[in-house]
DNA sequence: CCTCCAGAAAAACGAGTGTTTAAAACATGC
DNA sequence: GCATGTTTTAAACACTCGTTTTTCTGGAGG
C-alpha cells in the first residue's frame, strides 16, 4: 500500500456512496462506517467534506487528463498536414474515457459523478473542475473546430453541449435505463455497447444542416432569469 | 384565490429554491421564511416534505400532460391515413412543453426540475412521476415508433433517451452555458433560440445510420452493477 | 528509558434538520 | 354569542449533520 490505506479506504467508499446518492445525502458517517474507519478520518486526512469530494474527483480526472493529453499529441502527430477528421476525435476521447475507470471497478461511477458534478448544486465543485481541467478541454474544442470548419462558432459550442449533455444523461443513468431496457427487450446493454451506439448519433448530431436563419420582427419571450 | 394562498406560496417559493439548489440542500425553513409562512404550514398543508415535492412536480406535469393528450389528438385527426410525421410530433412535443411554464414565469425552473428529478437520489419522486405520467410518455414514443419503422425498437429507445438527456441537460443547465456563450460569441440566446437550434440536430440523431452490428468473440468488460 | 509524534479512536459540540404538539386566532353556521 | 371546524403560530422534540477536541496507541530516534 502507497498510501495509508485508510486514506484509500475512505475514497474508495465514497465514490460508490456519492455515485449512488449525491453528496449532501452521503454523510461522513455513512463513509466511515462503511469503509470501517474513524469518523475522525475524514477531517484529518482530507480536512473538510469538501476537499473529500474534490480528493474524489481528482482520483478520475488526473489519469484522464494525461492519458486525453497523449492521446491527443499522437493524434496531432498523425495529422501533420491535415486536419484531425471528427470521427477520429469522438472516438480518441471515447477510448480515453472508457480507459480511466478499467484499472478502478466502475465506469458507472466515474459517470454517475460527472453527471452529479454538473446538476448538483456544489459550486465549490464545478469551479475546481473547471480550474483544473478546463485546459484540456479547451484543447479539445480548438480541434474540433478545425475539425468541423464549416460549422459556425456559437452553433458548433451548442452542439458540443447538446453532446455533453447526451452522453453524460445517458450513461450517469445508466443504471435505471438498463432496467428499463432489459425488461422491454430482452437485451443486456454493456457500456462498450452504448458507446457502439453513441458514436453515429453523436457524428450526424454534429454534422445535421443548420438551423434555419431567426425571421425578424418575432419577438422572443421574456424568459430571462 | 382559489387556493388557500398559504399553499401557493409555499409552492411559488419551493420550486424556486428546488430548482436553484436542488431538494436535499433545501429545507422547510429556507422555504417557508422565504415565502413569509410559518413552518409547521408545510408539514400541515402537504404532510411532508417529499409530498411537497411531489406538489411541486404536479403543478407543472398535470397541465402538460393535458395539453399535450389534446395536442397529440389532434395530430392524429390530421394524419389519419398516414403516419405523423416525426418533425411533426417534436415539433408538437416542444410546444407543449414551452406553452406550459408560460402561464407561470420561468421554463428554465420547469427545465431544472426535471433535471433534477432524473440526477438526485429521491428514488420516490421518479416513482411518482413514472406513475403519474408514464402513459403519456408511452403515448407518444408508439408514434415515434410508427414514424421511424426502419429503426428498430432497442435503438428507438436509446436515441429518444440520449435526445431527452440532451434537451433536460442543455435546458437546465441553461444559465450556466448562456453565460459563457454571450461571453465567448457575443449572444443573448433565449430559450425559443435553442429549440429552434435543437430541431435539426435532434432529427439528424434520430435518422442517423444504424451502428455496425456488434462482432461476436469480443467479450465486453464486466462493468456490472 | 524516555521523548516525540503521526495516526486512530471516542466523545462532545453547536448548528441545523423534518416533524409533532398544543395553544391561539380566525372564519363559518346556527 | 356561542360552538365548530379550519388555519396559523410558537415551541419543543428527537435526530443527524460536519467539525473539533481530547485521549490513547504504537513505533522511530536520541
């Protein structure tokens, strides 16, 4: 053991226990039972629940953004000349992502906390994420754009999103879904399947014709706020 | 008023502050000092907190559901020989979806509730909306069914369930990302925008090409549970 | 041997939670 | 005007929460 075991105890609790209920339904001593520590532990190892959580987090995105970043370099090695096609990009970032979780247990998680990151309250949270991996990310969107050069700049961000947004809804339910599907279909879905099914979607999502041009003279609604 | 005001306050004020920090992060006593009403009001008029939620689910569901069985009966009026086209039935599906926060003063509140209810734990409140209003949503996935026949029924499912995380994430998290688009692009995108910016895209996703069939002898990873 | 100190353990702290109780205020019908 | 049922109020209850404090344990180094 690198680490002090209890240390790696309490993460390896909590990430299932945050995965499966959010942060603030998770008590410290829900952790601690079930990893069969201290309540103390968590405080004195990490300080506060909050820094427990990013400590949690970290554990994923660290190995992703090396892993994201080399991939990302041999990619750029390959295309010299030219530009990185989309498909390529979609499925380098795929298979780094399906990478990162095969050494822990849970893909699911992983997911599952990503999802919670984004709808949780937990701003602490989002600012952390978006200080320490925002870098990588912002590489990743410069290639798709050169990648999808006919794509105007706002509607090729919308489309990022709507992706995100699909990809992370999807597979951080997957759990209830998967039910839902085995029963009305007789079929076992797998995440690698998921992701056989995610990637033509994803690319015809991005390639779709554009939206027509906004008519002048209708006036939006005041939704603001 | 027809209601005992007491109530709708509570109700104006709890979806609000549901919606801003999610149901565990927000108590009775935000809720009830917030909207000037004693506490134990909650406790009188609702029972509990989780049928408070549940209340606040059915003030937006319950005329949704109603306007939209009569928007699909008349859809169905008009193509009585043919099947409803699928741009038809989204096209139906948004409306009726932007129609009914109109009446109240915010979609984005509605938006985040929804998402809300999918990424939180409060297993009770998917059962109750399942309950509530699982057949209207069965309704109208049969007539995408007839509207898409080439697709088959598992990979129907999936995609109407990576569009519908697309729509709850891009929506809910709308505040966030219109942010950084006025920054980044020099836009104020209002809700009606990014419909009319969803159409396409969700269409494409929906026709895209079927993935290739899964090889047989890769065995995928055991991710279970 | 004794000191030192990181780590684990138990106990307590103060704040905040949903819910219940019991009394007060109000409205309604006779 | 009095009794009736409904609504509002203040107070208390019984927990649970994250965090802090204090004590105890067990080796390492002088």
């Amino acid at each position: 053991m690198a680490q002090s075991d209890t240390v790696s105890r309490i993460l390896d609790t909590a990430e299932v226990l945050f995965a499966e209920r959010g942060f603030a339904e998770t008590s410290l001593r829900n952790i601690t039972s079930k990893a069969r520590v201290n309540l103390a532990a968590v405080n004195y190892h990490f300080g506060s629940k909050k820094a427990l959580i990013q400590a949690v987090f970290s554990r994923y995105l660290d190995p992703f953004t090396l892993r994201f970043h080399t991939a990302l370099d041999e990619l750029e090695a390959r295309y010299t000349d030219s530009h990185i096609p989309l498909e390529e990009l979609l499925e380098t970032m795929a298979t780094t992502v399906l990478a990162v979780p095969a050494e822990r247990n849970s893909l699911k998680v992983f997911m599952r906390l990503l999802g919670l990151a984004y709808s949780q309250a937990q701003g602490h949270l989002r600012r952390h994420i978006q200080e320490q991996y925002g870098e990588v990310f912002a590489r990743f969107t410069e290639l798709v754009r050169q990648a999808t050069p006919d794509l105007p700049d706002s509607e090729r961000f919308w489309r990022l999103h709507f992706m995100l947004g699909t990809v992370i809804f999807t597979l951080s339910g997957l759990d209830a879904l998967r039910d839902i599907a085995a029963k009305d279909y007789q079929e076992q879905v797998t995440v690698r399947d998921l992701v056989r099914r995610l990637r033509p979607v994803v690319v015809a999502a991005m390639n779709a014709p554009l939206p027509p041009a906004v008519e002048e003279g209708h006036h939006a609604n005041a939704n603001a706020s």
